[in-house]
C-alpha cells in the first residue's frame, strides 16, 4: 500500500530590519507588515498600546523609510 508523505511548508519570513531596535518598533512593524495598513487608532487597540507611544514609535519608523504614512493610515514599506 502506498503511503502518502505530506509536505508542510511554513510561510515565507524575512529577517527584521536590523535598524529595528526597540520591542516596541518591532512589534508595531510587524503588525503593518502582517496587516498592510493601519490607523494609531487600530495599532493602539490591536497591539495595546497607547497612542502617545504609537506617535513616538511610527515618526521613528519613518525615519528610518521603513513606514509610510498617509493621512492618518500608516503602512510599511517592504
């Protein structure tokens, strides 16, 4: 009798950007990435935080061109 061998692949992952230092930035990036887009609003709910500690961390991922906003939706730039 033949057997059949499935074949489990995990989702393709890329490495974070190594200008990513802070859990925080990490975790909001990998949420926009996951996500596609978000408002503060969303990312404070979703993640937990608060929006005051969101400002702080999208102007630094900006900074670094790994984040894009327009108006008020934030999405990553991969």
């Amino acid at each position: 009798m033949d057997k059949m061998l499935r074949m489990e692949t995990a989702p393709a992952t890329r490495p974070l950007p190594p200008e990513l230092q802070s859990p925080r930035a990490k975790l909001v990036y990998l949420y926009l990435t996951t996500n596609g887009e978000a408002t503060v609003g969303e990312l404070a709910d979703d993640l937990g935080m608060k929006k005051i500690a969101l400002y702080g961390v999208l102007k630094t991922l900006r900074q670094q061109n790994l984040v894009d906003a327009e108006k008020e939706t934030y999405t990553p730039l991969t």
